[in-house]
C-alpha cells in the first residue's frame, strides 16, 4: 500500500491521497513508529483511529485535547486533524481504517438498514470519541480486521461492523464545537483556514499577534476576525486561549516544571492571566490540575 501526499504550501494543511490495497475499495493499516510529529492535514475519505499505544496532544477541526493509549474516534471527510506524541514518548502505534463515504452507492445507502450508519456520517464532521464499553467492543472488531484479507467480504462486513456499534452508542461524544466538512469543501476557504490554524499551532511560542496571522492570510485585521470566528465558531483570542492552555496541561502532566516557566512558555504574559484563562477553561486552577491528573494516572 502506498500514500501518497500533496501539500500547497508550507503553512497549509496537508492533502492526503489515500490508496487502498489492490481490489480494495477502502484501506486497513496497522502503522508503528517512534513518534506521531504535528500534521495538520485533511482527506476525503473518513477516517477511524484506534491508538494501541501512545500519548499526546489530538488536534480534530477546533478540538484540542490530550489523548492516550485506547483513544478512539472517528472523524468525517476533510476535517483537519492530527495526533501529535508527547516529547520524549517513543511509541507510536494505531490502527486507522479510512474510506470514501461514497464508496457504498446510492442503492446500498439507501437501505433502511444503512439508515443509522448515513446519519452518523453527517455528523462526523465534529469528530466522535467512543469511550466505555462500546469502545473495548470497537477495539477488538478493529484489530479483527487487521487480520483479514484486503478487499474480502469479511474485512468489509467488519468495517460496517465498526460504524453500527457507534452509530448505537450512547457512549459517545462529538470534539469539534462545530461541523468541520462543510468548511473544507471550498477549497480556497480550506486553504485560507489551514494556514492560519497552522501558524498558530506552530508559532505559539513566538508570540504571533492577530495582525501577523491576518497580513499572513492576506486579510485586514477585521477581516480575520470575521473570518475566524465564522469558520472556527469562536473568537480568535478564544481559541488561543484554549490552544495554550491545552499546551500548558500537556506539560503539567509531563514535566516537573514550575508552573510559572510553563505559563511563560505556553504564550501567556504573565501569571495571573494564565491562572484566570485556565481555570476558565478547566474549571480548575493550574496546581489541581497537575495533582488531580496524576493521582489517576493520566
């Protein structure tokens, strides 16, 4: 199997052409690396993520969370995503089974059989988490098909398998605030997106302002805010509020930095500021966070 990748320029989000075995109208892959690196890309065909083993930060259209081994979700085609390792963890291992939400035809998707799996897709475009026990039953029907031969009638018996235990869950939830598939169909707005939502994630550190961001997107500065706040459904100070708090989670879990040197290098100006925009995120002060998350081990 091969992937093939086109990019369109180094601070838009990476298209991803997925091709599948031979005779094979979707593809089952089991990767295992050292690490997961930030790439933010997007493809047409949905994607399911298993990860069998890693840890790190998720980033699903305007969701940023982190995630360990036993993460599970599914997102809808074209919505940007990636998973990135934390530093220093050096494994990286995931069944993704992804496929064309065209690929089952017009008279097959019209069954009142496919009804619940049709209604999921629309919904993808958020992303969805499938936890408890739906997810243990989803982990074994996806390893299950790892085992299978591409293109056989099994693998594909399997992979509907997968989509009907999270159409009936109860056990989900959806990640993005807002539905990312609609925003990527127009491929200039796509673009546009893309590179800001990249300068962003890889920049924090370097302070970039809103007017930066804007005159990189060719846009007045009340230009972007519209524009933001239309695509992302949220102000732009807000979502970097979130990305850095996110960021400083991620090293209050990890490290054993003081949490004034993680305040500082996760872009906020000054202490107060970031103990304020945390706890309004997290609903927890900084410190609890850090204690509270250890005590369970995540």
């Amino acid at each position: 199997m091969r992937v093939r990748k086109h990019t369109s320029g180094r601070q838009t989000p990476v298209y991803e052409t997925i091709l599948p075995e031979t005779a094979a109208t979707f593809a089952v892959r089991h990767f295992n690396a050292r690490r997961w690196g930030f790439k933010w890309h997007y493809h047409p065909e949905v994607e399911l993520t298993l990860i069998v083993n890693g840890q790190g930060t998720r980033f699903v259209g305007d969701s940023i969370e982190s995630f360990s081994t036993g993460d599970l979700v599914l997102i809808g085609s074209n919505v940007p995503h990636t998973w990135a390792s934390s530093p220093g963890y050096q494994r990286a291992e995931s069944i993704v089974v992804q496929f064309r939400p065209e690929m089952w035809g017009p008279v097959f998707a019209g069954l009142p059989e496919m009804r619940p799996i049709v209604d999921l897709l629309r919904v993808a475009g958020r992303g969805i988490q499938v936890e408890g026990s739906d997810r243990a039953d989803l982990e074994q029907a996806m390893h299950a098909m790892t085992k299978k031969q591409p293109g056989s009638t099994a693998q594909l018996v399997g992979l509907l398998g997968c989509l009907e235990i999270i159409a009936c869950s109860k056990q989900t939830r959806t990640l993005s605030t807002s539905d990312w598939q609609t925003r990527t169909r127009d491929g200039q707005v796509g673009k546009m997106l893309g590179k800001i939502l990249d300068a962003i994630h890889t920049g924090i550190a370097g302070g970039l302002s809103q007017a930066d961001l804007a005159a990189r997107a060719n846009l007045s500065p009340a230009g972007f805010s519209r524009f933001f706040k239309r695509q992302v459904g949220r102000p732009y100070t807000q979502y970097l509020n979130e990305w850095r708090v996110s960021l400083a989670c991620r090293a209050l879990i990890e490290t054993e930095n003081a949490i004034t040197s993680i305040a500082f290098d996760c872009g906020f100006n000054n202490l107060s500021n970031f103990n304020r925009r945390f706890s309004e995120i997290k609903l927890v002060t900084p410190s609890a966070y850090r204690r509270e998350r250890r005590a369970v081990g995540a």
